[in-house]
C-alpha cells in the first residue's frame, strides 16, 4: 500500500507531469486572485466601516496583516517542502522551496513596511525594537540568508540540502512572531482572529480581511508556480519533453 | 468622493500602503513571466546550435 502511494506521489512529482498540471492550474489561480484582492480592497478601503479608535488610518490592516500571515505560511511552506525533499528526495519539493523564498521575502518586506506605516500615525514611531517586530525582522533576514546561501554553493543539490537545513532550523522563529504579543510586553496589538476564541473584529472587518488573505494566498500558488515551471525547464533542458515544448 | 479618498487625516498613510503592495506583488508576479520569454528564447536558440553542430556531423 505504501509503496503504491510512494509510486503516485513520485510520479504525480515528475517535472513533466508537474510542468502540464500547473500550467493548467496557473490561470484559475491567477485570476480568483484577482478577484478576490479587487474586492477586498474595495470592501477595506471603501465599504468597512470607519474604526472607532483609529479612524481610516486602520484600513491598513487588509494589506498588514494578510502580508504577515503570508510571511510565515510561505516559510512554513518552504521548511516542509525541505524536509520532504531530505527524507524521499523529491526534487520538485525543492523547486518549491526554492521558488517560493523570494515572495515569501516580499510578503514580509511589504508586512514590516506597512505595519510601520500604520505604526507612525498610531504610536507615533516608524519603528519600535519589541518582539512581534524585531522576529518578524529576523524572518525577512532568514529569507534573505536563504536566498544568498543558495546562490553561494555551486551544486545545485549541495545548495538544495543547505537551504533545506536553514529553512527547517529556522522554523523556530515562527511560533516565536506569533506568540511575541503574550510573551513579551509590546506596543503590538495582540490577535484578533487567529486565537481559539471568537474572533474580537467585527464581521463587516472581518470580510474584507478573509477576502484579502484568501486572495494572497491563491496569489502566491500561482507565482510559485509560474516560478517553479521556469526552474523546471531550466533543469530539464536535456530531455525530450521540455525541447518538444520549446519547439 | 473626495472626502472618501482622504481617509479621514490618514489618506498619506492608507494610500501609500496600498500603492506599495500594487508595486511589490505585480513586480513578483510579472517577473517570472518575463523570465519565462528569456528561457524559451535562450533554450530554442541552444536546440537550434545542436541540431546545426549534428547536422554538420552527419555531413562530414
């Protein structure tokens, strides 16, 4: 039994098979993104209504806190991907991985820079040393590591199992950026929907704000694709199949 | 409509963050497009040079 899922799996993995299925996959993808991050940013910026504390100025939180969830989903993504490629050498779990750090460094850039944003007209600061903000630093220098460590080794495999082994070390960083607002004392403020409670944002927020992160998330399937088909070209240029693609 | 755009006193603030996520994800997004044009293009250029270098084996 075990060796026929092993079997499936590998061959649902094939750089040939995985090149046409995401090809096929990419444009629904793509375009429920869009819509989805179209309305989302109509219903936040337009239809949501006013904060009672923070005026419009909280309408920043449909792009800050979707980037942030993002920042650590993509490196989640990227240290199981590793590891699946260690434990049954699954090439195509590293091109994932691979394909996926410099988004996944995006979506963190984009959370640091809005939340500071956001953060000068709140408390006043561009920029505050506490928890939340200085791991979710570390994660944009673990992206940024993982990036540099991969262009430093020659071998392509030797740079794949680098980068594995830094992606699943550095998972320790995420529990730590979610937990950092009970942890430590911060100006942050704690979660409002990812806790086990009910969500303490109202639904007229909180629809916009799925929206968003719904739209992120299927953003980020399409582009690691489209990455991830580029790469595989690249590697498989030697084979019949690719030179019958490219004509 | 105006008043709307303003954001209260936060439309520098709110507008920015927004125009900033425009840049960054559709620069991520168009890029590998862009990339893909340069791979197709440097590959059938490849196949083309084998095929010719074969070509003139056969001939010789």
């Amino acid at each position: 039994m075990m060796k026929a899922i092993m079997k499936f799996i590998y061959q649902f993995a094939s750089p040939k098979h995985f090149y046409r299925l995401s090809g096929k996959i990419i444009p629904w993808f793509a375009w429920l993104a869009a819509i989805l991050l179209i309305a989302g940013s109509i219903d936040g910026l337009f239809i949501a209504p006013v904060d009672y504390q923070q005026g419009d100025s909280y309408r920043i939180i449909f792009i800050h806190v979707p980037a942030a969830w993002m920042s650590m989903f993509i490196y989640m993504v990227m240290a199981i991907s590793g590891a699946i490629a260690l434990i049954w050498k699954i090439k195509l779990a590293d091109v994932i991985a691979s394909s996926s750090a410099p988004i996944g460094a995006a979506f963190t850039f984009l959370a640091l820079v809005t939340g500071s944003i956001w953060g000068k007209p709140m408390w006043g600061a561009w920029w505050v040393w506490d928890a939340r903000l200085t791991s979710e630093l570390i994660l944009l220098f673990l992206y940024l590591g993982y990036m540099a460590l991969e262009s430093a080794i020659e071998d392509p495999r030797a740079a794949a199992r680098a980068c594995a082994i830094l992606a699943i070390v550095g998972v320790i960083n995420i529990p730590i950026i979610h937990y950092s607002v009970e942890w430590w004392n911060t100006l942050h403020q704690g979660a409002t929907v990812t806790k086990l409670d009910k969500p303490s944002i109202h639904i007229s927020m909180l629809i916009p704000l799925l929206l968003m992160a719904l739209g992120f998330k299927l953003y980020y399937g399409a582009v690691v694709l489209m990455r991830a088909r580029n790469k595989v070209l690249v590697t498989e240029q030697n084979n019949r199949w690719v030179k019958e693609i490219i004509g | 409509m105006m008043e709307m755009l303003q954001m209260g006193k936060y439309g520098a603030y709110v507008w920015s963050s927004y125009g900033l996520a425009l840049i960054v994800m559709g620069y991520v997004a168009f890029k590998p497009l862009l990339d893909k044009k340069t791979i197709f293009k440097e590959l059938s250029m490849k196949y083309r040079r084998e095929s010719q270098s074969n070509n003139k084996q056969e001939q010789a």
